[in-house]
C-alpha cells in the first residue's frame, strides 16, 4: 500500500504570479504543488495533475526521474534538462519542448521543478533585442537628422540664391529642383523625428475605438474588395495611453496590409482581421504584469519577403515599391512607448502582427 499522499505545502502562492510553470514535486513522483502556469499549459486544474505520477506527464520520463531522485540525494543541489511535456487536453498538440530546471528544497525527499518554454525563452530574448533595436533606431534617428539637417538648409539656401541669379530659365529650372528635393530631405528627416518631439499625450484609451477608427479610415481608402473582420473581447478594460499614438500605429500596419492586398482586391477576398484578447501573466522588457491587450492585425496577403522579415522594424526597410519604410519603425516606436511590443509572423497567404500593451 502505498503511503497517502501529503497536502501540498503551504507558502507556494507566490508561484501562482509566475510566467513559467512550477511544481513541487516529491523524489517518488507524487506532485505536492502545481502554479497556474502549469494548470493554463497543460489545461488541467492543479488537483488533476496530482492525482497521477507527475513523470508521466512527459515523453520519455525516466531521465527526469533519474535527475530529480539525483537533486533529492543531495548529488547535485541544482540540475538542468530539457524535456517534452505531455498537453493531454490538446490531443492534436505536439508535445510542448520545455527546459527544466530541478532544485533542492528544505525536505531532502522534494525538489522544486521549473518548466520554462523554449519558445517562451526565445520570446523574451526576441522582445530585449526588439526594446535595444528601439533605442539604437533612436540614436540612429537623432545623429542621422543632425548630419542631414545642417548641410540640407545650405544646399536649399544655396539654390534659392542660384535661382535669383541665373537669367537661362533651364538652370532656373534645374535649381528649383534642388529646392523641392531638398523640402522632400526635410519632410522625411521632419517624420523621422516627428515621435521623438511631440510630448506623450495621456487618457483613458478604449483599444476598440481605436481599432474602428482605423478600420473607417482604411475602408475609406479601400473601399472595394476589402473586407475588414472584428474580433474583439469586449470584456478588456480601458488603460492610460496615448490614443492618437496608438491610432497611428494599429494604421500603419493596416494600411501596410491593405496595400499588400491589392491582387486580392481585384478578386474581392481580400481580408483583414482585427482581434483583440487578453493575455496573462505577461513578461515585457523584463518586467511582470498580470494583465496585458493582445492585439492582433492579420491579412490573408501575399506575405512579407523572408529576406526582410527580421528587418521590418528597422528604418527605410521596405517590401513595397515606392515604401517609405518609415511606417512600421514609427509603429514599434509608439507601442514601445507604452512599454509594449509588436511581433510579426509571416508565411505567403496569412500576415500576423501581434501588438502586445500591459493593462491595469
């Protein structure tokens, strides 16, 4: 007969405020504690999860079993692996790939066992290099102005003089297409440093009026063979942000989508699609929230050149003819200002761009 099963030990909430799955578990395999990670994860209540030997959750469970009997010997006070975990309720689901990390605990006969996503890690590391690519597209933005600003107002001055001088029509010609090259210099260096100027202007924002707002303008601009989908969970509270920002940036990556729709136009199934969800237990810049938006923008277009993919956010990158490549850097640098981040996921025939923005 085997021995009853102990309750679970008690000061393991905190684990519950956690991103990555946590169990505490017992060196003969009975689970004495599981997070709510865990439970969302694998799509059971905590309660089931410890009726059954917690090693059977996983594929090929006996090097877990070795490791964690190890840790609990006191041969190692800390070891890792990695390992695929079980998703029961998802039968169709690949077995989730998961680095673990098993750890002494004050029983000699418990381990403490962290499950962290590969996928979850790669996140994290993508959105660091994301929040450092912003900062360096500013510092880039900044230098880049003060180099072209300076010599730009003596070429168009010059030109301006010229064009008083000359008395042939042709060369007056010719300087006054230096003037307006040089405005057009301007006008981009004045867009590129349009978001670093004006302040940061805070209230109430409600994510859906944001997105109908959009979703009238580029119906406005398209209005044939474009069909524009709401999916939205009404349930998502308003936040403090900046909602004329906010408009700018959920409009460029639309307007982005609706001008890669234009084959689709012509057959009239072009498709956008605007949802909006909730996200839990949300890590952004290295920072926890229990609550962040989940905005999605996708588009059943041709899909963004894999040679570019992992350079859309950089400045005057474009996959379009004629592109400023200024829309989607101003997007990334408005979503970072409200310490959130956008992703892309790209493949011909579905477009994804994920804004994600902490909640209260």
């Amino acid at each position: 007969m085997s021995p009853p099963t102990p309750a679970a030990p008690g000061g393991h909430d905190a684990f519950d405020l956690l991103a990555t799955m946590v169990a505490v578990v017992h060196r003969d395999g009975r689970c004495l504690f599981a997070n709510a990670a865990f439970e969302n994860v694998m799509g059971l209540s905590r309660r089931h999860v410890r009726r059954r030997d917690w090693f059977d959750w996983f594929v090929e469970p006996e090097l877990l079993r070795e490791t964690v009997a190890a840790v609990a010997r006191n041969e190692f006070s800390t070891s890792r692996l990695d390992a695929h975990l079980k998703r029961p309720v998802a039968a169709h689901a690949e077995p989730l790939l998961v680095h673990v990390i098993v750890n002494q605990m004050e029983d000699p006969d418990v381990t403490l066992v962290e499950l962290i996503e590969i996928e979850q890690q790669t996140r994290q590391d993508r959105e660091e290099r994301a929040h450092e690519q912003v900062e360096a597209n500013k510092e880039l933005i900044r230098n880049l102005a003060h180099e072209i600003k300076n010599p730009l107002g003596g070429i168009r001055g010059a030109a301006q003089l010229l064009q008083m001088e000359v008395a042939s029509k042709s060369l007056s010609e010719y300087a006054q297409v230096i003037i307006k090259e040089a405005d057009r210099l301007q006008a981009l260096v004045d867009r590129l440093l349009a978001p670093h100027r004006r302040p940061h202007l805070v209230s109430d924002v409600n994510i859906h009026e944001v997105c109908e707002r959009v979703r009238a303008l580029i119906l406005a601009e398209f209005p044939r063979g474009l069909t524009i989908q709401r999916d939205y969970d009404i349930s998502i509270p308003d936040f403090r942000g900046d909602r004329e920002q906010l408009i700018q940036a959920v409009l460029n990556i639309a307007h982005n989508a609706a001008q890669a729709l234009s084959e689709r136009m012509t057959a009239a199934d072009a498709r956008i699609v605007l949802r909006t969800r909730v996200a839990r237990q949300v890590t952004l810049g290295k920072q926890r929230f229990r609550l962040a938006l989940e905005l999605h923008v996708e588009d059943n277009g041709p899909g963004i050149a894999a040679s570019i993919l992992d350079r859309i956010f950089y400045p005057l990158v474009s996959g379009r003819e004629g592109g400023s490549g200024l829309g989607l850097t101003l997007a990334q640098t408005f979503v970072s200002q409200h310490h959130g981040t956008i992703d892309c996921e790209s493949v011909p025939g579905r477009t994804l761009f994920k804004i994600t923005i902490p909640l209260p």
